[in-house]
C-alpha cells in the first residue's frame, strides 16, 4: 500500500522528468542520468516499478538529483521519506520472520 500511494504521487509529481520513450529508443538521449526507460513516472506501473527499485536501494539518490531538476525541495522530501518508510517497513518484516522462526522453533522444543 506505501509503495502504491508513494508510486500515486510521484506520477503527478514527476511526470515531466523523462524524455520521451522514442526519443530514447532513438537515442537522441536526455537530460537525466538515471530516469530511463524503464525507471521513469509517465504511467502508475513503471512508477510502481520504480518505487520499487528505490525501495530496495538500486540508485534511489540517481532518481532523486534527476527529479531534483524539475522540482527542488520536493523530490528531496519525497524520496528521503520514502526511502525511510521503506526501510523501516522492510526491518520490521524481516524482524517478524525471525521472531516467527523462533517461536516455531520454541514450540518443537517444548513438545
């Protein structure tokens, strides 16, 4: 749900960083370092691709300075937070696994 709402707005906010997919294929080539292609906000599903790709680390800051052209301080409290939920989200799925694992594991020692 964080990533769908997040992948929401960055479609609104940043649906201007890009250049047109013929002008890439093209290779008239952009502006823009790391918006591509396949990483870009033009429609909700590369965007919640994106978002993705963001959330587990792959060249979220590249995205960000590259957003950073069009919208200033808006791209760097985007990102920042969105990077932060994510994390946060994933440490807690991944601390809820272990505890699960050791639960399970309690409950065959005691039988």
């Amino acid at each position: 749900l964080l990533m769908a709402v997040y992948a929401l707005f960055a479609v609104q906010l940043f649906h201007s960083v890009r250049g047109t997919v013929a002008q890439i294929r093209a290779g008239a080539g952009t502006n823009y370092d790391f918006v591509n292609e396949y990483a870009n906000f033009e429609s909700f599903g590369v965007s919640l691709f994106t978002m993705f790709r963001c959330v587990t680390g792959e060249s979220w800051n590249g995205l960000m300075h590259d957003c950073y052209r069009v919208s200033t301080w808006i791209s760097i409290i985007f990102f920042t937070s969105y990077f932060i939920a994510g994390r946060i989200f994933l440490l807690n799925l991944f601390i809820a696994v272990i505890l699960e694992n050791f639960s399970d594991v309690a409950e065959e020692y005691e039988a």
